[in-house]
C-alpha cells in the first residue's frame, strides 16, 4: 500500500541529482548574487501616509472576508524532540497556552474587531493529522466555528540513508517524511481547500510556520502592501541579528527573488558588508507570506512543470536494525527530501518584502535548548509585552537584558499589537496589579 503510494522514480531521480550530487539544492553562482530591495519599516507607521493607505486597503479586505489564515504544522520537529504535535506545547508564559491556542486566539481577536469570520486552514502531515484534529476537538476549536477550521494533509515521501535506499520503519513499513512545507501547496488544491476558499469569497491567505507565537497573523498593513502592489507571494523581513544568523537571506538571482538558506549561502556572503559598512544580505526569511488564492492554484496544480524544485536535508530518522529492533537516532543518520515555500518566489509576480519588527512578528520554537528554545521564546514572548505595557505608560522592572523580572502575559483576547493593547489599557477602569504572574485577558 505504501509502496504503491510512492514514486520511486522520483526518489532515483532525487537520488541522483541531489543526493549523490552532493547538492542540497540547484546550484547557484553566488557571485551574481544581490540583496533584496525591501520596503523598510516606518518610524511611526500609524502616522506614515504610505502606510496608512496600506492599512486602509489591508483592512477592507479583511471586513469583506477576502483573508484567511494557514499555518503550515506538517513538520516533525525533530530538533524540538517533543513527543506530540509541536503546535499542542505550551509556550506562553504565565497560563502555557499552547501554540495553536494563541493562533486561534489571534485570529478570534480579528474577527471581533473587523467583524467577520476568518477561516483557519491547517495543514498537518500522515504522521500528526489525528493528533491535531483530536487536540483542536477536545478543546472546541478554541472558540472558533469548526465549519472555518480547515484540516489536510500534506504530502509524504520516503526517506533514504546515504545510499540513497529507503530506510524501513518497521517491518513492513517505510520511514515516511512529510515532503516540505513547499508541499502546502499542492496540498491545499488537491485537499480541496483552496476550491472551498474561493466559494467563501477568500482572495488572501495569510501563511505562517507553527512554531513562532510572536506572528502578526492578521497584519493589515502587510496585506495592504500587498494588495497596493498587485502581488502574488509577499513576505515579511527582519534584518539578520548577527552575520551568522541561521535564516533563509532574500536574495536577487538572475533578476528574480528568491530566498537562500543560511546552510547554502557561504559565510563570507552571510558576513559581507555594503558601502556603508552594514550587513550587505541583511533580510532574513522568517517565513510569514501572503498569497494569492489563484497563484497557489496555478503553482499547486499536478502540472510537473510548476512544480517546486526538491532539496536534502540530513536529519534523524528512526530506522530498524539488523534484528529488526526500531532504533531513535541521537544524531542525523538519513536524509529528507523537502520542498520549500519560499521557491514559488521566483515565478510569482510583484513579490514584494516587508520589514519587520523582530521583537514584534518573531521567535521561533525550534529547539530543545539554547537559541530559538521555548526559554528564548517565552523571555521574547516577556519583552514583547513589556513593551506594550511601557508604551501604556506602566512601569516594569527588567533584567540587565532587558527582559521582566516576573512572569506576564498578554491575552490575545485582549490585544494582538502594541496600538490597541494602549488603546483598551487607556480605558480599562481598574487596572490589574503589576506583579509576579500578571496576566491581561
Ligand atoms: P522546520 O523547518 O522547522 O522543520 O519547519 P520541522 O520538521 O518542524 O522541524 P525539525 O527541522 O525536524 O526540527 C518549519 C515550519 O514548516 C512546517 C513545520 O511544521 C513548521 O511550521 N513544515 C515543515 C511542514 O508543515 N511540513 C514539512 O514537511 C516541514
């Protein structure tokens, strides 16, 4: 049966064009390399008139129901090493809400202030799809309507050892892996969902990764931006925090924008400065896109020619040995195929990038400990809502870093940004204590 389902021409050709290649992706001459044009952040983006045209044109798409929301969940997150769908952990930092509970809050939020239902897609894989479904089941869909959360799966595909054979998961059973978060989007026409999109009048779909509970889901200047621009695929940047930052680097190649991997750009490119002495590659990917309903139908078709190139990646897969026992690898011992979202760039028209804000859009889950943990996360998560509060006026005591000394969070019941957190702040009578566990809801 699995067999059946898997394309073993395709992973010889993978085999040989990747793997033995010793590519992890098309090769790129880095020389004709340039850095991305963006639009830069506004000082005081609810005073900038380019902005706030932006915002007008992002918002009446919103309150006529042209958006919708889609996190990409299909990932096995194998860094994190947390024995359940990584959207089900707890990460905010006083109630532990869980990463799915935030999101779904966020755009609950939305749909209070513009008045309109916004669907929800999620995307999950073979291996977590029960999982997710059972997880937004048992806890009522965190308030939204069941009839807007939309559930598929995405695509598999096997992965091999540095052979190029496929690994075996059991005895009778190949090690799958999901095939990318590039797979969304074939997932999302063949699911079906992108036909029921269009019946609802949805024209946008606001795409973000499962793992950063910072993401401004519903941002209605990005999606002014992107409407003003006529674009198919827009995406956010925050510039790189250090030369070596492990994010993707928006990039010019051959007249057209595209993101590199950290893993594929060499560090005398991450490190290299402009005239002016700042990094010269300084956009960093942090994968929050807009797309267009039609463009992910013209590029998710089973039309091979559009389709999105695969890579390699070394991972931990666990695999059967000798005597037939399932071993969990320490470390990387296989290789996944992927394809990467960010690849419909090139053949998408007016693809314009967006600054961001890191410490307002992004701080990714990644790992178990160290840079991007869930400990990063929730000391940004902290700062972030400091921010909010001091800009209300309130006085917090930090660390040396400049996070809170004590535990608080924000509801995104409450707020989502940093403008309307002041605003309902400002006119709650009774102000709640600012102490240790401090919590706005
Ligand atoms: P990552 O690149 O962090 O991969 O995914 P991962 O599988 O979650 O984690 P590691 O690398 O094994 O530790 C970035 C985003 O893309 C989604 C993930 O769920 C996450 O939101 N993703 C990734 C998919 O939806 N499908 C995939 O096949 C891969």
């Amino acid at each position: 049966m699995q067999l059946e389902e898997t394309d073993l021409a395709e992973i010889g050709h993978l085999n040989k064009t990747l793997l033995f290649a010793n590519k992890t992706t098309s090769q790129v001459d880095f020389s004709k390399l340039k850095p991305a044009p963006y639009i830069p952040m506004s000082p005081d983006k609810e005073a900038d008139p380019k902005w706030l045209e932006a915002k007008r044109a992002g918002e009446d798409a919103i309150r006529s129901g042209k958006l919708a929301t889609f996190v990409v969940a299909g990932g096995q997150g194998t860094r994190l090493g947390y024995d359940a769908p990584k959207g089900t952990l707890p990460v905010s930092p006083v109630t532990g809400k869980t990463l799915f509970q935030i999101f779904a809050e966020k755009i609950r939020n939305a749909q209070e202030k513009y008045g309109v239902e916004i669907p929800f897609m999620v995307m999950t894989s073979i291996i977590n799809h029960e999982q997710i479904c059972g997880f937004f089941k048992k806890n009522g869909y965190f308030g939204l309507n069941p009839d807007k959360v939309i559930f598929f799966k995405q695509g598999f595909i096997p992965s091999v050892d540095k052979n190029g054979k496929i690994i075996l998961s059991g005895k009778d059973e190949i090690a799958l892996a999901p095939n990318g978060h590039g797979g969304c989007l074939r997932a999302m026409v063949r699911s079906g969902a992108t036909a029921k999109l269009k019946k609802l009048g949805v024209e946008y779909i606001s795409y973000f990764q499962v793992d950063n509970p910072l993401v401004n889901i519903i941002d209605p200047f990005f999606l002014g931006f992107h409407i003003l621009e006529k674009s198919d695929m827009s995406s956010k940047m925050i510039p790189k925090a250090y030369p070596l930052e492990r994010v993707g680097h928006f990039c010019i190649y051959e007249g057209k924008l595209c993101v590199i991997e950290y893993s594929d750009l060499p560090p005398s490119y991450q490190e290299m400065l402009d005239e002016s002495g700042k990094l010269k590659f300084i956009a960093g990917s942090v994968a929050i896109h807009i797309l267009n309903v039609d463009f992910v139908e013209a590029k998710g078709g089973d039309d091979s020619s559009v389709r999105l190139p695969f890579h390699v990646a070394f991972k931990k897969v666990p695999y059967l040995d000798e005597s037939g026992n399932l071993v969990k690898p320490s470390t990387p011992n296989g290789y996944k195929y992927e394809m990467f979202v960010f690849d419909a760039l090139e053949s998408a028209s007016n693809p314009l990038v967006l600054e961001g804000l890191r410490g307002d859009e992004f701080s990714a889950v990644k790992n178990k400990e160290g840079v991007d943990s869930p400990a990063t996360c929730k000391r940004d998560q902290k700062r972030q809502f400091a921010k909010w509060l001091e800009a209300a006026g309130v006085n917090l005591e930090k660390d040396a870093d400049g996070t809170p000394i004590f535990d608080i969070e924000i509801s995104p019941l409450f707020a989502t940004n940093q403008a309307d957190f002041v605003k309902k702040w400002n006119a709650l009578e009774k102000k709640p204590e600012i102490k240790d566990g401090l919590f706005v809801e």
